[in-house]
C-alpha cells in the first residue's frame, strides 16, 4: 500500500520514538537490532489488522474492530508503532481489506507480533552476523524484514505455511528491498532445501520439537521456539544441537505464547455434558489439588499448565458454569471437578485417571519447592523428549 509522503514522515517519528521505548525497557540494547527497527517501516506490513472493542457482545464474544488506514488513519499509524500484537486472520480466512468487516469471536490464525517479542526472540537466539536462519511463520514479514536489516537477506529463509499470508509479506518484503529466500512450506518440516542453519527460530508453537528442525541445524546452532499443549500451555525453549544429533537446553522465563502450528491445533471434542453424562460413573472423591493451580491468571499458573499438560498431553480443560471438565479425546477419558464446601469434588472415568495424574505432578512440584521455568532442562535424543529437573520426575513430551 502506498502512503503519502508526509505520512511516511509520521510513520518515521513514530518508530523512532517506539524504538526508544523498546530500549528504555531493555528490549534493544544491541545497537544493530536497534537500528533494524529503526529503519523497517512496520506499518508497511500491516495494511489492516482487528483491534479488540473495549467491551464484548451480547453473548460475552470478543468484538474485533477492523483498522486500516482508509477507515483511520490516526488509528491505523499509531496502532502499527506500538508494541501490540496486531491480528490480521481469523479462522485461516484472509480478510479483505478492501471493505473490511467487524467481526465477533473467532479464532486468530495469523498476526503481527508485537515488537519488543520479536526483537527479544532474535536477541534470544544469538542471531549475529555471518549466519544463516530459518524463520519458520513469515506472517506478515515484520519480523524477516528485521532479519533482513540486520544480517542480509541472503542469510534468510522464512517459511508460512498459508500462502495468501506469504503473497502479503513477499509484497512487503520486496517493496522494502528485501530478497530473502521465501516458500510455502509446513515449518513442522523446516526447509531441506536450504538447510543446514546455523539459528532456526519459530514463530509458532509445537506440540514437541520436530526432529527435522534438530536435522537441519549444524552442530553447535541453536533452536529457538515455544513448545504447547491442549491445555493451553506454554514455555519457550533455546536448544543447542549437538554433532550426534541430540538437542539440549533450559526452558526461558516470561510470559509467552504463540499460535500453534496449525498440525499440532487441538481437535474440538463436543459437549462436555456428554462426556460427563457418558464416562463418569464412579463415585466422587475429594481432590488433593483445586483446579486453579493451572487456571488462575498468574505466571506460576501459566508455567504449571506447561508441566501438567506434558503429563496428560492429549487433555483439554473448559469450565461450565462452576464446573471443570478434563476431556482426553486420544483415550476416551474424563474428569470433571465440582466445588464443594470440603474444597473440589472429582470424578474420573476412563484408561486415565486424568486428574490424579495432574495432581502427582502438582504434589512433586510442591515437594521440589515450587522450582521456576528456567531449572527445568529439555532433552531431544533417541527420538524421545523429556523435561528434566533434579527434583521432579521426568516429564516425557508427546510425540513429535
């Protein structure tokens, strides 16, 4: 999209005073990262997006309000050149921007991160000169442009696996200069052709790291990415590749989720009711452990669903009403949690006892003293992967 020239010129003080911002909160102290985003017109990459209403609808949905530069301006610029997440696809539909509609509810499916996230992950990373990189979710091609700035665009490979969003960003990229290397690919695969990388770094989520990514990095390169789950939890990972193809390396702390690769998006498994109504016929007993250890809105929530959900990997959680049920669509298996005056009540049913396997792992957490996200090391070998941490047993990950 082409914005006239005085809008460029206001487009440039907004960087340059969100690129401030970023350094101030320590998220640029590398000048060559600081000078990327200096010079990568953001908004040039973001022709429309939905910002969330301040409130929701009638039936408690979240409404999206499109933003494009014909709708508003002000509105548009400002939102590029701030440090938001802004979506641009829903449901795998791509929008058009032409005559953009409100939407209500609807699963996001593509974004532009926000910036200080994307700059964090190269940072992260030891992205440096002289280096080759995979980006696996081009997206809108925000986060390859800065790439591109920093290293060359002949060091940079960028994968998306829709390929209206990749016709967007190649668009993008081009018109800014930038020839990296782009194809329509499943990232769950990387990109044999251009392998081996030195740094391979996804913006979106897997279930576990996918061997292929271990295969195309060189002994010594790095993995960056965020692992999750079906419970919706997440913990982001920097692996070192080995010379005998094995990966290790420490989970990260801070707050971070992704969208999942869209392979590895948790199936829907019907009514809750009906998997009540169905599998629970045993006798209820009092919980050792209350469900809002993992629902509660704080970082040690956030990092616990991680580790519960790598011991029931294929459980999704959803609460009606006052009630919580576990659905496991893999084995058929069920539980649900009532509040009771003795605290929860719950009911399994099933091959998995799928909440005493929760609360073994809750009781350990506990018993090692509650340990943080960055004492916990992953271990790819031997086709297997597993967190590990001196104090709690080891917690397999599903199957790559």
């Amino acid at each position: 999209m082409m914005v006239p020239l005085d809008h460029e010129t206001d487009a440039a003080r907004l960087r340059a005073i969100m690129a401030e911002d970023l350094a101030v909160r320590g998220f640029l102290d590398d000048p060559a990262w600081r000078a990327a985003v200096e010079a990568v017109p953001r908004h040039r990459f973001v022709p429309g997006f939905h910002l969330p209403a301040d409130e929701r609808d009638g039936q408690g949905l979240t409404v999206w309000q499109p933003v494009t530069a014909a709708l508003d301006h002000g509105r548009w610029l400002a939102a590029a050149y701030s440090d938001t997440t802004l979506v641009t696809q829903f449901d795998g539909d791509e929008p058009d921007w032409e005559h953009p509609a409100e939407r209500h509810g609807g699963a996001p499916t593509s974004s532009s991160t926000l910036p200080s996230l994307v700059v964090r992950m190269w940072a992260d990373a030891d992205v440096r000169e002289g280096q080759t990189v995979l980006e696996i979710g081009t997206g809108t091609g925000y986060s390859t442009a800065l790439a591109c700035e920093r290293l060359g665009s002949a060091g940079v490979t960028s994968v998306e696996v829709d390929p209206h969003r990749l016709e967007r960003a190649a668009s993008a990229l081009h018109g800014c200069g930038h020839t990296p290397t782009l194809a329509v690919a499943d990232g769950l695969y990387g990109y044999w052709p251009e392998a081996p990388f030195d740094r391979i770094v996804a913006a979106c989520s897997f279930r576990a790291v996918p061997p292929a990514l271990v295969a195309q990095t060189r002994p010594g390169g790095k993995i960056l990415l965020t692992l999750s789950g079906w419970l919706h939890g997440y913990a982001r990972v920097l692996l070192t590749v080995a010379g005998d193809g094995t990966a290790e390396g420490r989970l990260l702390g801070g707050t971070v989720s992704f969208m999942p690769a869209r392979t590895h998006a948790a199936p829907a498994f019907g009514n809750p009711a009906h998997w009540a109504a169905a599998g629970l016929p045993g006798r209820a007993r009092v919980a050792r452990h209350g469900p809002e250890w993992i629902t509660v809105a704080t970082e040690e929530a956030f990092h616990l669903r991680f580790l519960v959900q790598s011991a029931v990997p294929d459980a999704q959680l959803t609460t009606v009403g006052d009630v919580v049920h576990l659905v496991d669509v893999v084995s058929g298996s069920a539980a649900t949690l009532t509040p009771a005056d003795d605290g929860w009540q719950v009911r399994e049913g099933g091959p998995v006892r799928l909440w005493e396997r929760v609360e073994r792992v809750l009781d350990a957490y506990d018993t090692a003293g509650r340990p943080g996200p960055e004492t916990f090391t992953l271990c790819v070998h031997d086709g297997g992967q597993h967190l590990r941490h001196p104090h709690v047993p080891c917690l397999p990950l599903p199957s790559p």
